[in-house]
C-alpha cells in the first residue's frame, strides 16, 4: 500500500511520493521498508523563509500593524444610561408587584361590595351597575388606598429578594444601602405623581356619578331639604330662608339685610323664591325697605329677579359631596364658605389635606418598608408580611383618630393629617439608619 507525504514547508521530517512502505500487522502497528533513511536527501530550508516565521512567532503584540481609522475625528465618550439594569430590575419588581397586588386587592374588593348591595344591583340596570358604578369605584377605592398597597408591596416583594440572597448579593458586589434606596424612591415618586393627579382632577368627577349611583339605588344620602338657613352673600349682606327645598328648587319666608358697619339699610323680604339653573333666584310677593336716617322708604312688588351669589350647595350639604370637588374646586369652596360665616367645614378641609399627606405617605411607607424587608431573617418572608400588615392597619387607625380629633375641634384639619406623617417619618429613619448599619 503506497503513503503520499505532502511536503511542508519549515518541517524536519519529509518523504515525498514514497512508494515502499507496506503494512504488516494492523494490531501491533509495525511496518516494514526497503527505502534506505540513511541516504535520504533533505531539502534545504531557504534563510528567509524561516527569518519570516521567527519575525511573526516573536515579535511583541503592540508591533503588530493595524489598520488607521480612515476619519481621524475624535471618538465621542460612551454615555452611561441614566437607569442601569440594577434599577430596572428593582423598578420592575416593585411596580409589577404594585398593579398585581392592586388588582388582586380589588377583585376582592368587588366580591364582598356586590354581596353587600346585591339587592340593590339586582334592581338597577346592569349597564349603569358596570359603567355609572363599578368603572367609577375601582379606581376612587385603589387610589384611596395606594400608599398602603405601596407598602406591602415593598414589604412583599423586598422579603422575596432577601429570601434568595439577592440583598446580600447586591451589597457583596458594592452597592450601598443609600443606592439600593434609589430604585425604590424612583418608583414610589412614578406612583405618587399617578395617584396625585388622579385625586386632585380625574377621581372626584367621576365620584359624581358613583354617588349618584348609590343615592338612587343603594341610600339616599343627599341632602334636599334645609331649615332655618342663614349665611353671609358677601361683606355686610345677610340672608336667611325658613325652608327650603332642593327638589323643587322653592324657598319660603325669605329675608336679605344690607348693613353699613353695625347701620341697617336695606331690608328686602319675600314669601317665596324660587332657584333656576342659571343661578337666578327670583322673589315672589316681596318688599323693599331702605333707611336714611329717620327716612324710610317702602317699595313693593309681585315678581323681582336677583343675581345673588349664593348656590343650594353652599347651604344644603350633604355627605361626601367633598369627593365630588377637585382640588381648587375646594380650596375655592372652603374659602367662600369661610367668608360667609359657614361652619361644620372639617370634612372639606380633612379632604383637602388629605389628598396631599396620603402622597407623602408613599415615601414614608417605602422607606420602612425597605427597612425592613431587606435581611434574611430565620422566620422567612411571613414575619416581615405581617409586620407590614401590622403597621399597615397602625397607620389607618391613627388616621381615623386624628381625623376625629379633626371634626371635634382639638386640632386643625391639616395638623390632623399630618400627625401620622410626622410619627411615621420619626420611625422611617430609626429604621433607615438601623438597616444601614
């Protein structure tokens, strides 16, 4: 059996079309050959060939050519992205455990409301139960209660991460606990701003017709009838109204008084009026009295319209019509009211500070709820849930009592919300120091 050697350039050993070698035994692997190896000619190598090989075995890396850029403008610095993937991540888990967490809490929610008003959503038509009720609750009762679904959220899915060693994993590789905070923070402020701007212009539009639901159908509690009404149209004008009813827009034993510092001067009287739609009221069967001095003048009539700046809301208040305000909608009311001598304003008032503290209240919460979730404790995820849940309740019991400290009188309506802050902000940075440490 003839063996064809190729001949490679740099070798030292060659044969070239060698035609005398024969196998012998296959499983020992000897051969036999009749060539002679010792008169075997070597061609020479040529001198450059191997001065070419020992230049590319031995020449240093940094001699090696490369090729010059063609456009000799200068590279521009690479930018860091604003939210690397550590942030993302934690932004990810924290905002996915948010909308589930929510949605979860509101199919409950849902469950235990139509056992409570089945009778009166049986009776109802089905279209205004879906789009005049429910598609306006869900988001009035999650928005009502987000700063507490942030919360268990941290406490959740921040427990999850430090069950699997993934905290400690973060903190190994350099990252402080001030920069685990950062992720966190820029979630709870994507939620807050949400939830402000729904509180503050979308929600309470939508509360109108939610109450208008349950008024019609569930409870009539909407206020349609006053007695004895007196309030101040503006500096120095009186009026009062024995009865009056909203469902007929008709007042009875009317009176409006002018005074000039502690002078009367004017009087106007009528038996009935009646309120239109373009904010008109009109006097029926009245009198006008003016005084100078001992002078009085006396002028009489069957039919007078007036533009007087007072609305049936501003005297006939109901509950939970301060849900149904936006924000400056409020602020504007509470102050008007406050010009005319109004009393019994708390409600308004709590409403109005209450939108904002429960903003702020998303911060705090996270910060605790950070703090403390982030250690791998023995008892697993369920100590540091309940914890949370513990304090959640805390927060909502402390609010409603200082809400009643409110409408009593001890306190302000807005130091009243903000004492739970305040408590709670003390203990975030007990906490936040204690789990820096």
């Amino acid at each position: 059996m003839a063996i064809n050697r190729r001949f490679k350039k740099g070798s030292d050993s060659i044969l070239q079309n060698s035609d005398k070698w024969n196998l012998i035994d296959e499983s020992t692997q000897s051969v036999r050959s009749e060539y002679d190896f010792t008169q075997m000619e070597i061609p020479k190598l040529q001198a450059e060939d191997l001065q070419e090989e020992a230049t590319l075995l031995n020449a240093p890396l940094e001699d090696t050519p490369t090729t010059k850029p063609t456009n000799d403008k200068p590279k521009e610095p690479i930018r860091k992205p604003w939210i690397k993937h550590f942030d993302a991540y934690i932004m990810k888990k924290f905002l996915g455990t948010f909308v589930f967490a929510i949605l979860l809490l509101l199919a409950i929610v849902v469950m235990f409301d139509i056992n409570e008003k089945l009778d009166a959503m049986l009776t109802a038509p089905l279209k205004e139960t879906i789009f005049k009720y429910f598609l306006n609750f869900l988001p009035y009762f999650a928005n009502q209660f987000a700063p507490l679904f942030v919360f268990i959220t941290v406490i959740f899915f921040t427990s999850k991460l430090a069950d699997h060693s993934e905290i400690i994993a973060m903190m190994s590789s350099g990252i402080s606990f001030k920069r685990l905070m950062v992720p966190y923070m820029l979630s709870a402020t994507i939620i807050a701003v949400f939830t402000l701007i729904l509180a503050l212009y979308v929600i309470p539009p939508a509360n109108v017709k939610r109450i208008e639901y349950t008024n019609q159908w569930v409870k009539n509690k909407r206020v349609d009838f006053g007695d004895n009404i007196q309030l101040q149209v503006k500096p120095g004008v009186m009026a009062y109204l024995s009865r009056y009813d909203n469902t007929t827009k008709h007042g009875f034993r009317f009176t409006m008084e002018e005074f000039d510092g502690n002078k009367l001067v004017s009087r106007i009287t009528a038996q009935d009026v009646r309120y239109d739609t373009l904010g008109r009221w009109t006097l029926n069967d009245y009198t006008v009295r003016k005084f100078e001095g001992l002078k009085e003048t006396l002028t009489r009539g069957m039919k007078m319209d007036t533009a007087l700046n007072v609305e049936p809301r501003d005297f006939l208040i109901s509950k939970n019509d301060q849900e149904m305000l936006t924000s400056p909608q409020l602020r504007h009311y509470i102050n008007k009211q406050k010009a005319r001598g109004v009393a019994n304003l708390q409600q308004f008032e709590l409403e109005y500070e209450k939108r904002f503290a429960m903003t702020a209240a998303a911060f705090i919460l996270t910060v605790i709820g950070l703090s403390l979730s982030s250690r791998k404790v023995r008892g697993g995820m369920g100590i540091n849930i309940g914890i949370g849940l513990l304090l959640s309740f805390s927060y909502i019991l402390f609010m409603t009592v200082t809400q009643t400290f409110a409408i009593s009188g001890y306190t302000s309506p807005r130091l009243a919300m903000w004492i739970p802050n305040i408590i709670y902000t003390i203990i975030a940075v007990f906490l936040y120091k204690r789990a820096a440490q």
